[in-house]
C-alpha cells in the first residue's frame, strides 16, 4: 500500500530557468549562481509557511534592492 508520495519540484518536475531569467531580469544580482543560492536560502521560511510570501519578497529586495514593485505571485 502506498502511504506516501514524495516530489521535488525544485529542478526535477518543474524546469524553474524561467523564473529564474525573470528574477534576474528584475533584481540584476552580479552573480546567477549566487542569486539562486540564496533565493533558495531565504524561500526554507516560505517553504515551512513561516513567512507569507509577502514577507518573503520584501526580505529579498532588502538583499537585491530594486525599485521595480515585484509580482506578488511570481513565485506561484
């Protein structure tokens, strides 16, 4: 009997370049692979619904500020 089913969307089922080619094209890190690394970093409080996604988007324009208002559901 199956009991469980387990995904990771992050890179397996979900090809994530097109969010990422929107995130640079708004916040211009100096470093993709950095950029990426953090976004991940920062998203474990979203990810665990600790932070709304609100929240989380404001804790990542005050490490990548820009003045563009950035879509809330960009990450959804």
């Amino acid at each position: 009997m199956i009991k469980a089913l387990i995904f990771d969307a992050g890179g397996v089922v979900v090809d994530q370049s097109l969010l990422l080619d929107k995130l640079i094209g708004i916040f211009h890190p100096k470093d993709r692979k950095a950029f990426w690394n953090i976004l991940n970093i920062e998203a474990n409080p979203l990810c665990r619904n600790e932070i709304t996604e609100t929240d989380f988007w404001k804790r990542i324009k005050k490490l990548f500020p820009t003045n563009i208002k950035v879509p809330i559901d960009l990450w959804t």
